[in-house]
C-alpha cells in the first residue's frame, strides 16, 4: 500500500532532493579540485647580489649557480647544477677525455703487466730471458771481434806489400790500393758493430732491470693468491 504524506511536507520534498544533488555536486568539484592540485616543489637559490631566492619554478637569476629543489616538508629534493658557458662545456668535455684517457692507459698497464707475468712467472724465468738476449748479442760481438782479427792480420799483409812503394806511393798498384781502403772500411763497420752491441747490451740490462721492478709486486701477488694489479709506471 503507497504511503500518502501531507500535502504540506510534500511541498518541501523538491528542496530537499535539489539540496542534496548541490551538496553531492559540490563535494564532488572539491574532490576533483584537490585531486588536480599537485606540488611541484620550491626552488630557491643565492643570487649574485647574495639575496636568497624562492619560486615555484627554477630561477633565471640563478642560472649560473647552484639551485635547489625543495618538498613539502623542506628537504632537499634535488640540487640543480649551474649551466655551463661554451668555455666551461668545453673544459668539462676535457676533463672526461682526459680521465677516459687514464683509465685505458690504466688498463693497457694491467694487460702489458698480466701478458708480461705470463711469460716471466717467477725470477729464475725472467733472469734467463734476461741470459738469452744477452746472448744474441754475444754472438754478434764475438763475430765481430773475430773478423776484426782477421781484418788486422790482412791489413798486416797489405802494410808489408805497401813497404815495397814507400819510396814512391805514386807506384802503388791500384789493387793494392783498394784493398787498403776495404779493409779500412770493413775495420770501421765492425768496430761500429762491436759499440752497437755494447749499447744493446746496455739497453737490455736497462729493459730487464725495469722489468723485474714492475714483476716484483706481481710475483708477490701471484705467490700470496691475489689477482694481478698494474704495478706502478
């Protein structure tokens, strides 16, 4: 059975409908307005005059120098660095190269060091390598003395025929002649060989002495169980 209100509270009855539908309509703009309303942060900043700046966006003023972005609750969010001048970009993107540059200059040191190990993995190993080129050039100086040897004794032979022309050198046979000369150069070409090798010789001892300085810390390395490091260059 219907329900039969008075007549006068159903006169009231559309107010009460459209005063709840504006009370929905309104709660419902408010939550959408507070929904829509974001914090982006404060930035603030010292200027060049020394004033500290404060803006909802990054400042202008502060381009050139360091900016911070705060939250709600005053911490830190970010630290905005200064833009860089063409000049500092520029000696910036030096930097890096040059550090890039150390770094594969570090890893070629470790790689030589690693190759350098794997060949002379102890002392007796790299004092026999030391041995061995010495040897090499031992031998090139022993030959060379030895032809020096005979260069003396032929250039004697030569001196005794020359003897015969003292008196008159204009009578010198022009074969006797040129084979004074060829000895004289070949004398001079293996008294040069004979400075070379001692300059090798120098040279390996100087190659292997540096070499043991940077094996050392790798041989004590390896004998402990550590990974190889490049030593100091």
């Amino acid at each position: 059975m219907p329900i039969l209100l008075p007549r006068s509270l159903l006169s009231w009855l559309p107010l009460c409908v459209a005063g709840w539908a504006l009370c929905a309509v309104s709660a419902g703009a408010l939550a959408q307005a507070g929904g829509n309303q974001t914090f982006s942060g404060i930035y603030t900043c010292i200027d060049a005059q020394g004033r500290r700046l404060t803006s909802d966006r990054p400042i202008m003023e502060c381009i050139d120098r360091e900016q911070r972005e705060l939250g709600r609750s005053g911490t830190v969010r970010r630290v905005i660095p200064p833009v860089q001048t063409g000049a500092e970009r520029e000696a910036q993107q030096a930097r890096e190269r040059e550090a890039a540059l150390e770094r594969e200059r570090a890893l070629d040191a470790l790689r030589r060091d690693q190759a350098l190990l794997a060949r002379y993995p102890d002392k007796a190993a790299h004092e026999a390598g030391r041995q061995q080129a010495l040897a090499q050039t031992q031998i090139t100086l022993n030959a060379a003395e030895q032809r020096i040897a005979e260069l003396t004794a032929q250039r004697k032979t030569l001196d005794d025929e020359l003897e015969f022309y003292r008196n008159d050198p204009s009578r010198t046979p022009v074969r006797l002649r040129r084979s004074v000369e060829d000895n004289e150069r070949e004398m001079r070409t293996q008294r040069s060989a004979i400075v070379n090798q001692q300059e090798e010789r120098k040279r390996i001892h100087a190659r292997f002495d540096e070499e043991a300085r940077r094996l050392q810390p790798l041989w004590q390395a390896a004998a402990a169980g550590s990974p190889p490091a490049a030593a100091d260059h």
